[in-house]
C-alpha cells in the first residue's frame, strides 16, 4: 500500500494546539504497515476518554475539549485517522474501506494501548466507526457521549443534505478543506484555525482518505458496511453504561439520528440528554466546552455506580 507522510513542518505553530503526536504502527489485514498519529494527554492512570474525529478533520478538532478533561483528571486519547492529520495517507481510494478504518483504530485502542474502559466521544466518522466498536467490543468501554452521528446500516434514506455532500465531494477538481471545515460550523473560524485544518494536506495527492469517507457511508442493505454495522447494533442496543446524545440543533446530515440512539440504545434511557444551541454539525468548534462538561458529568455517573 502506497503512503504518503505530511511533512512535519506543516504543524508548526499551530494555532492553539500545543500537544505533542504519539505514533503507532497499525495494520489491519496484512495490507500493510501505517503509522497513525495520536494525542495522550493526561493522568496515565486517569479514567480514559477517547475523542474520534470525523472528515475532513483532524485532532486539532478537539484542542477546546483536551485541557478541560485533562483538568478533569481524565486521560485523553486523540487519534488522527488513517488519511488525516498526522497519520499515513494511503494514495489509493480503494485502500480506505470501512472496516479498515474501524480496524485500524481497534488496532490502536485496544491492541496498541490496550484501553479498557474507555469513555467514547465520537462525531461525524468517529461516531460511525465508534459505535461500531461499542456493538462489537461493548466490554471495552464504560460510556458513550455520541454527537452528531449515527450507525447507518442501509436501510433509511440518507437524506437530500448528504446525498448533496456526497456527490459534491466525489465530483470537485479541488478539494476545500478549510472551506468544508468552515461550512459546517456556525461560529467563523480564524484564518489560523482554517490554516490548521489545510495543514495536513500539501496538496491533492494527500486527500484520498478525505474524498473517500462520503462513499463510504452504508446506503443500500447489501453494503458490506451495513452488513457489519447490522450485527453492531446488536451489541450497540444492549449496552448498559450510560449513552448520551449531545447533538447540535444546525446539522442539517444527522438531524433526527439522536432520536434513533435514543430510542434503541438500552444504555440512553434516562441520560440528560442534550440539543447544543447555535451548534452546527462540526460541534466541537461550536460548543467544545460544553462538550467537555458532557463527557466529564457521564463519567461521574459512571463512577457513583461503581
């Protein structure tokens, strides 16, 4: 599998962002070695919270949610997905498939670091891969906060605001990270922060992963990515820790998933949970200290029950 590497150069002085990458070789299918990049922060023996970003994003996603949860006492762990961030760029569409993202973060979490425990944060493709990890694995984790996601598994209509996502992102000659990045949040970002989101990709070649991600969402029953996800949800309905929805009430792609989560997920009846004001579907930029808040109170309910 062909890879490219970002220069380290593009993450210098970053605005607001001081935490120092961890690396990790992942690999999920003999495929071929990655190096995927990752933040710990923390206590090492602090409860442990694992933020999953989405696209076209990165960890930098998270630099308003790191501090409060690190002075929470939390450990927090940020991965870079494979095709962003500081993580290996396979050059290939074909190379990035949905099992393979939620492979290569189980190698990480679970195989790497060795996570138990864990409290989940996951938005966009963190959700999506995720919650497929909780249905698979719901031993490893304690709790769920899930924001602006969902686990589709075919069978529901996507909607006219993905379905237009979709076919913008298979079809632009160039495409717009800082721009998409911009587009859905609803405060104006800086042009360091916009800077910082462009950063990880010096041109094109590098943005395989992030032109991939929207064709891979599961949109027909007999998607490979539904027939996992499927059996996911088995797992995902049993799950007793507490599952909280903090969804935004501007994102146009996952409106109405929290109410699907909520209904079914065992683990979601009776949490607080919560639609986030003037936040649009990139909520961590729009509501990133509330976020922490959320994380942190679903924490303490776990440890009052312990």
């Amino acid at each position: 599998m062909d890879a490219l590497r970002t220069p380290d150069e593009r993450f210098d002085g970053l605005s607001g962002w001081t935490y120092a990458p961890h690396y990790a070789e992942v690999d999920v299918d003999g495929s071929g070695t990655l190096r995927m990049a990752y933040v710990d922060e923390g206590p090492a023996d602090g409860p442990v919270v694992v933020l999953l970003h989405g696209e076209p994003s990165w960890s930098y996603l998270y630099r308003h949610m790191i501090g409060p949860l690190v002075a929470a006492g939390m450990r927090v762990i940020a991965p870079d997905l494979i095709g962003f961030g500081r993580s290996d760029k396979p050059t290939a569409l074909e190379d990035y498939t949905y099992v393979r993202h939620a492979g290569w973060i189980e190698d990480l979490l679970f195989l790497k670091l060795e996570l138990r425990d864990v409290v989940l944060f996951g938005q966009d493709w963190g959700g999506l891969i995720g919650l497929r990890l909780v249905g698979q694995q719901p031993e490893r984790f304690s709790a769920v906060v899930a924001s602006n996601t969902f686990l589709p598994t075919g069978e529901r209509p996507l909607g006219k605001a993905f379905e237009a996502w979709r076919s913008y992102s298979q079809s632009v000659d160039v495409f717009p990270v800082a721009n998409i990045l911009q587009g859905a949040t609803a405060r104006e970002l800086s042009a360091e922060e916009l800077a910082a989101y462009d950063a990880p990709f010096p041109d094109e070649s590098y943005k395989a992963g992030a032109r991939r991600f929207p064709a891979l969402v599961p949109d027909r029953p007999d998607d490979p990515g539904a027939v996992d996800n499927r059996a996911a949800w088995e797992g995902l309905r049993s799950f007793p820790g507490p599952f909280v929805c903090a969804f935004g009430d501007s994102d146009p792609i996952t409106r109405g998933a929290d109410r699907v989560l909520i209904a079914q997920v065992a683990g979601a009846a009776g949490q607080p949970h919560e639609t986030l004001g003037s936040t649009a579907h990139f909520c961590q930029e729009d509501a990133g200290p509330r976020l922490a808040e959320i994380i942190v109170e679903t924490h303490a309910r776990v440890a009052a029950a312990d």
